[in-house]
C-alpha cells in the first residue's frame, strides 16, 4: 500500500474549495480545487497553483489503549455521506521540535487532551494525519478530516478546543481550506 499523498491546489480535482485562510502565518495561493493523489507528485500538474506532499506512519505520541479506542471508532475515509472535507497544513516551532519526544506528548496529551478530545467526535468526524517535515516541504503536518454536512458544526467546534489547547501555542502557521466533494 502506498502512504505517499498529495494534495493538488488548482483548477482540477474531485474536492471544490469553498473557502480558505491563513489562520496563523500566511495563507498558500488562492486555489478553486483539490486532487488528492495517493502518490508523490514530482512536477506540477498543468494547471496548479501548489503541490503539498506528505506521507502517513505509525501513530506517534499515542499509548495502546489510546491507540486500540481510536481504531475501535475511527470510521475510514471516503464515506458516500462525508461530502464536506477540510485541509488543515500546520507548522510547529522550532522550539516544539527542539523537546524531547516525552517532552511533546505530555503537552500533546496530558496538558491539551489531543487524543480525548479527537475521541468526542468520532465515528461523525473522520481524520487522517500525514506527516511531511521530513520531505521538506513548508509545513510539518497535513490534517484531512471528512464528515457529513450534518456534522460541521460538531467539527467547529473541535476546532476550538484544539486551537485553544497548549499544543497551539507552538503552532507557528496553520492554514484551514474548507472543502466540498464533487458529486459529478
């Protein structure tokens, strides 16, 4: 299975934006749709603003029983119901990454309840986390999530909690790309 994706800003796409910002730091280009490829995307595509790369791994910062409850309830993505997606690029501080692996979880779990928060709105809310530091792209993170119309509400609201958590306070640029599938 390949765990390389990319997500595609342009004119193309299965995923039409319906809104965009920076919420902290600048904001990327301006776009009118999504393609979200499970490949590495090494030119950019005719038509295309930007190319996010990333890459999915083991889940990191979570203890086995944390790990064995999000499994139980974590639905897949790509639900015929899930018409609404968000794009969320995060970037952490230098000084996030210059703590020791312990040093993150305690605040990422302990202190800001990441993992019990994120709990609260499954199986309504599905997520996906991609990694993408290491390839060097500008930013650390990609968060997809997918949920149904009926559930953006409920999905606001995990977004503040999450942004009003101590794990914020690292966040040195998000930005948050409102999505809806193409049902074409």
């Amino acid at each position: 299975m390949n765990n390389r994706f990319s997500f595609v800003g342009g004119k193309q796409g299965g995923w039409r934006v319906t809104g965009m910002q920076g919420m902290i730091g600048n904001s990327l280009a301006p776009v009118e749709r999504i393609d979200v490829v499970n490949d590495a995307i090494t030119e950019l595509p005719l038509d295309s603003v930007w190319v996010l790369q990333s890459f999915t791994s083991n889940v990191r910062y979570a203890k086995r029983d944390e790990l064995t409850m999000l499994q139980a309830v974590q639905p897949g993505l790509n639900r015929a119901e899930a018409a609404i997606a968000v794009l969320i690029p995060i970037k952490k501080s230098a000084q996030w990454w210059e703590m020791a692996q312990d040093e993150r979880r305690a605040i990422f779990e302990e202190e800001s309840h990441h993992t019990a928060v994120g709990l609260e709105y499954l199986p309504g809310v599905a997520r996906r986390l991609m990694h993408c530091r290491d390839l060097g792209e500008p930013f650390d993170f990609l968060t997809w999530f997918e949920f149904a119309p009926e559930h953006t509400q409920a999905f606001d609201e995990l977004l503040v909690r999450m942004r009003a958590s101590k794990e914020w306070e690292y966040v040195e640029r998000e930005v948050e790309i409102r999505l809806e599938r193409d049902l074409e």
